[in-house]
C-alpha cells in the first residue's frame, strides 16, 4: 500500500507508526490483523495511506478491544534507534514531547490532529478533525493514547497513566480495562508520578565547540544535541547560561543571528542523516526540525545548492 496521490500537501500517515502498530498487534495476537494484511517497510517511504491505517486499527479494536492498541507504545523501547523516537524521547521535558509530538502530527499533514495541554504532572488531550463535520475515531484515538503513553514513559515519566473514554488504567502500564464509551475517547489524560529526563538538561558550559567558546560554536552545539526540538531564543540562552540580550549581542558581533544559526544547526544534522542512514527524506525532515517536508527542502536547496535527494546521491558517489 503506498501513500495517496493528492499532491505533497495531502494528508498521510507515518509508515513508521504504522509500521510499529502492526509488530505490537502481530506480537500480542495475529488475529488483531486483517488476513490480507501486507507488511509495511518505512524504509522505502516515510507515507503510508490513512484509510488503510484506520482499517488495520479498526479491525484490531473490533476483535480485541482498547487493550492491544493502548499497549502500543510498550513496544517503543525496542525501536528506540529509530530517529523519529530516538528525537521525540531526547524530550528533557514533557512540555518538549507535547510540542515534539503535535509537530508530528502536522508534518504528516494528518487529518486528525491532538491538542495537548501540558499540566505539572499530567497531559490533557483533546482530539479533533480538521474536515468540517468529522470525529477521529475511537481506534484511532486509543491507538494514539497509548503512543503518547508509551512517548513519556521512554523519555522519563515513571509511573505513567491514562484515563480514556471513562476508564483508568493503572500506573503498572497492565492497560486491561474493560469496554470503552466510544463517544468518550476524544479527550483522555496521561498522567505520570514523576519525569526523569533521560537526556537531562545541558550543564552551563557543556556545549564548548572545539577551537574555542565562541557564542556561535556553543549555541549551534546546543541545538545539535536535540535539533527536532522547537528551540526558542530564551530557552536556549537559559542553557548555555547567558541572558537574552547577552546571547543576541555575541551573536551580532559574530556576524550571526539565532535563526541562522538553527538552520545551520538543521541543515548540518540533515546532511548528516543523508550520508550516514537510509532514512526517507520526510522523516529526515522531521527529525530536524523542520515545519513540514517543503520548508525541508526549501532550506536544504538554499543552503546545498542542490535538493536534499540529490546530495545524498552525490555523497554516495
């Protein structure tokens, strides 16, 4: 199955995901998947049809209830090389996964979308449609629950919860609870006792670029240590221990400004990714950062001289 013809603005989902559903359904029972199922390879492209995907989780929450698509996200320890996941749990903060994950979402240009609300110990997420008149459905809701479940607990959450469509699971992560309201299960919370980054906060005067401490170098190792995280101006002085302002004169001396210094940053880990992996350009483009697959290659062409494709073709002459 591929992805839909409707140009590079049509909705789409990520092979990846899709790819991660069906191991953890296949895993936990066979009979979860449709008979005629083919299996996805996300290496030979980041898209995969949303209608297809909505038929395989159908058909897994008609046979075997909200249970198996909840303990999707128990299989992400497992796939944690993969860049996608590698980055959305580099998260020092739940806020970073929230902000990481919705990006995801409108990256893949996905019809349905999740506002997250971010509390001091808890998301609050609220999901919707973007065509007039239509709901997400309620395997599509329970499926990206226990994704964004699974999300906070790689990245540091302990003892981590959900309360959907009027049921909780406890914080052991069992996930066997009983039959859904289906109406209920656009807006559900995940919860967690505590979070313990795995990749905690830089130390002030970690990120010193070798040959000197120029504000440049140590900024544009900052933000390549998490270049799919939406970086802003204050969040990432705070980190290298500067103020604002001071942060933005060094950078004038310089000659540089912040935002040219994280599409440097961005286009560096792109090149990077395109000579060192096989991953599809899309999820290249998301991994560093990028708003969707076109600003990726619009930038990427401005900076090489040439498209991100063919650079990859050429570093492999």
């Amino acid at each position: 199955m591929t992805g839909p013809a409707r140009g590079e603005a049509a909705a789409f989902s990520s092979a990846g995901l899709v790819a991660l559903v069906i191991a953890s359904l296949r895993r936990e029972d066979p009979r979860l998947l449709p008979a005629d199922l083919r299996d996805v390879d996300p290496m030979r492209g980041a898209m995969f049809d949303p209608s297809a995907k909505r038929a395989i989780l159908d058909h897994a929450y008609r046979r075997g209830g909200a249970a198996p698509l909840l303990r999707v996200g128990r299989i992400l320890p497992e796939v944690a090389h993969s860049p996608t996941i590698a980055v959305l749990a580099a998260s020092r903060h739940p806020a970073v996964l929230a902000e990481k994950w919705m990006r995801f979402e409108r990256y893949h240009h996905s019809d349905n979308r999740t506002a997250i609300a971010v509390e001091l110990d808890s998301y609050a997420c609220t999901r919707a449609s973007k065509m007039p008149g239509a709901t997400p459905a309620p395997c599509e809701n329970v499926l990206i629950c226990g994704v964004l479940a699974g999300l906070v607990a790689l990245a540091g959450g302990v003892d981590v919860g959900v309360e959907i469509g009027g049921r909780q699971a406890g914080a052991d992560g069992d996930f066997e609870i009983a039959a859904l309201d289906d109406a209920a299960t656009g807006q559900f919370t995940i919860a967690w006792r505590d979070f313990a980054p795995r990749c905690p906060e830089p130390r002030e005067g970690s990120h010193e670029p070798r040959g000197g401490a120029s504000a440049t170098g140590r900024l544009a190792a900052l933000l390549k240590a998490d270049p799919g995280r939406n970086w802003r101006l204050d969040e990432a002085s705070g980190a290298l221990g500067l103020s604002t302002r001071t942060l933005q004169r060094a950078l004038t001396d310089e000659g540089r400004s912040f935002s040219t210094v994280m599409r440097g940053a961005r286009f560096d880990e792109a090149g990077r990714m395109l000579i060192e992996t096989d991953s599809p350009l899309a999820e290249i483009g998301y991994c560093c950062g990028y708003a969707d697959q076109a600003h990726f290659q619009r930038d990427f062409q401005r900076a090489a001289n040439m498209t991100p494709a063919r650079f990859r073709q050429t570093a492999r002459l």
